[in-house]
C-alpha cells in the first residue's frame, strides 16, 4: 500500500505535467554532453576517454546520492527538493561552458550528478501520493515520455546551439535554460506537496514490524526491485547507446541508417510506454505485461545480432523492440509502487531508481569489451539473456504483493 492520493479530478493533468517536464529536463542534461564532445576534445586537448569519463562520473555521481535524496524528500518535501536539485544540475551545465581547465568539469559533473539525483525520488512521490489511483499507470507512462523526449531532444539542441554560437555558449544557454525551469516548478510548490500519510500497520507479508532506515532497503522486495531495475538499465542502456554501432556490423547497414533506426526505436519506445500505461491502470497483473513485453524483446534482440535481416523486416524488428520495452515501463513502476510503505516513497524510489545508474554503468564496459575482441554480435546475445534475468525479479515482487 502506498501513500494516498489527494489531487482533485482536474489537478490531475497540471501535476503530471508539471512532473514530467522536471523529468524533460533530467534526460535532457544527461545528454548535453556528447553531441558536443568532438568539439570539446579540439578545444580542450583532451581524449574521448577522458571525455567519457565525464559522464562516468556524472551517473556515479546520480547513482550514489540518489539514495540519499530519497531520505531528504521524505524528510523536506518534494516541493523543495525537486527545483533546488532542477537548479544545481542546471546551473553546473551552465558553469561547465565556463570551466577553465576539464578538471574544473569533472568537479561539476559530479556536482551535476547530484543534482540530478533528485529526480526520481521527488517525482515518483508526487505521483504516488498525488495522482487518482485510477491514472497512476498513465501518470507513471507519461513521466516517462517526457524523459525519452529529453533524451530526443538534447542532441539536436546542443548541435544546433554549437553552430549558432561555440561549445561553451551552448552549454551556458542550455543551463539558463534549466534555471528557468526550475523557478517555474518551484513557484508551482503548491502541486508538489504531499499529503499527510496514513501508515497501516502491516504493509506487506515480508516487511519489518517497523520498516525504516536501512531495515527498509533489506525488505525481500525491496532488494529484488533494485536487482530488476538494474537489470532492465543493462540491456535497455545497451540497445539504445549501441544500435549505431552494432547494427552496421551485425546487420550491414550503414551508420547513418542505423542511427535513424535508433531514433525511431526510441519514438517507438515512447509509443509503447504510452500504451502500457493504459494497459497497467486496466489490470493489476502487471508481471504479465513485463512478461509480454521482455521476453519477445529478448528473442528479437538475440535475431537481431545472428539474423541478417532485409531492410523493411529489420525496421520492424527495431521498432517492436523498441515498443515492447517500452510497454512494460509503466507495470515497471507500478511494481514498486505496491512494494513501498506509506511514507516512505522518496527512500524506496530513490534507492531501486538508483539501479538505473548501476545498469548505465555496467552496460558500457561490457560491451564495450565485446566489440573490443571483435565478438560483434556478442552484445546482442548479453542483452537477450540479461531481459531473461530481469523477469525472476520482477516476478517475486509481483508475487510478494
């Protein structure tokens, strides 16, 4: 049982919005960086690893305080926690396109890091405790549209903004960008804050007498979601960071057709996100929307890197790839909504979202090492087999509650 609900009908629509344009601009940044890298390693004499380990530090940084911001929204409130963290990552950006030296960046993308860390834990506690139970799924689908959307348009911005002006002037103007933002969220406090949580003494079969602190994160399906999370984070980092790379070795496509299959895996993604979150709030079996989407997504992820597949057939493949996920986000969030005790929105979703930077981390590497050792269509069998893994957490949670 989760904390309940207090919007009225027509707040709805205004809190969801409001939600999912913070989490716009969280995928947004987390993107900023690598379209203009090309740029930035002239400019600064660095090497693209160097440069890679920027965002190494920024998701380490997100991963490991996203716990701990889960605690300060549970303690503060969403409605303070949500624009100051909207303004520490916006204006790190910012300072970064006047950063004298790469160290100076790597300061600020830990920095970044930690602002970004708030997202999770404040926006899923303002749906949790906001939204009708009735549009949970659909808010929980919307969210995460409006985070693929940033992703989508973080790349085409900045190289826009590069050629308007220089590197630097795109990431100072991307930032202010951001710092309006979350001035506007901040002065909308009104729809962020939670209502006053009525605990029940018993939450689930497994749960502790008294669930909280780190006995919270030790409960059976607390643990399991942070294992899915991270899980789902590999494989789903890996196809959507690799198809470029991947498909023109497996497939034989050229790079600019692969990067264009990647982008319309993405808006297919989006698609399927929507459409799972209607399917969630129809049905409270939501490991067989997991179980739907994951497993065929496995089988086509392991065809895609042994088949060679003609041009209009790979499309398809692609795009019910990409759909398929998407499909299961919504049940994903559902799922740990059911798991969490009243109050106690912020730590949990703080804690399993962390698995999302845990799985960014794990995907690259790994992969990375594959194509290394000339093993090309190796990734696709590691994605296929990690999707088979995911479903045995997300089962024992279904199955716990």
């Amino acid at each position: 049982m989760t904390d309940l609900a207090m919007a009225k009908p027509g707040s709805d629509l205004r809190i969801i919005s409001v939600v999912g344009g913070a989490h716009f601009t969280s995928h947004f940044y987390q993107l900023v960086l690598p379209p203009l890298f090309p740029l930035m390693r002239e400019s600064l004499g660095v090497s693209y690893t160097e440069l890679g380990l920027l965002m190494a530090v920024f998701f380490a940084g997100s991963g490991f305080f996203q716990i701990l911001a889960g605690f300060v929204v549970d303690r503060f409130g969403a409605h303070v926690v949500l624009p100051a963290g909207m303004a520490l990552l916006a204006g790190s950006i910012m300072l970064m396109g006047l950063a004298p030296s790469v160290w100076m960046l790597f300061v600020l993308a830990l920095i970044a890091g930690i602002g970004n860390s708030v997202y999770h834990p404040a926006d899923y506690s303002v749906l949790t405790g906001r939204v009708r139970p009735s549009l949970m799924a659909r808010a929980y689908s919307v969210h995460s549209v409006a985070g693929t959307l940033g992703w989508a348009a973080a790349p085409v911005t900045m190289v826009f903004l590069a050629s308007m002006f220089d590197w630097r002037m795109a990431l100072v103007l991307a930032g202010a960008g951001g710092l309006v933002c979350a001035l506007i969220v901040a002065i909308d406090r009104a729809d962020l804050v939670l209502p006053a949580v009525r605990k029940t003494p018993t939450v689930s079969q497994d749960a502790p007498p008294a669930a909280s602190g780190i006995g919270l994160f030790l409960m059976p399906a607390i643990l399991m979601a942070f294992a899915y999370f991270t899980l789902l984070s590999t494989a789903f980092t890996g196809l959507q960071n690799y198809l470029p790379t991947l498909l023109p070795k497996t497939q034989g496509v050229a790079f600019a057709y692969a990067t264009s299959l990647t982008t319309l895996y993405l808006t297919i993604y989006a698609l399927g996100s929507l459409v799972g979150g209607w399917l969630a709030d129809r049905t409270e079996s939501h490991d067989r929307i997991i179980g739907y989407g994951l497993f065929p997504m496995a089988i086509l992820s392991f065809v895609l890197g042994y088949a060679v597949l003609p041009g209009a057939l790979l499309a398809g493949a692609v795009m019910a790839t990409g759909f398929l996920g998407g499909m299961t986000i919504p049940s994903r969030d559902m799922l740990v909504r059911a798991a969490t005790p009243p109050g106690s929105a912020g730590r949990v979703f703080g804690f399993v979202y962390s698995g999302l930077d845990l799985g960014a981390l794990i995907a690259p590497p790994v992969i990375g090492y594959m194509l290394d050792h000339g093993a090309n269509s190796a990734p696709f069998a590691f994605i296929a087999a990690i999707l088979i893994v995911t479903l045995a957490p997300a089962l024992f949670v279904a199955r716990r509650h």
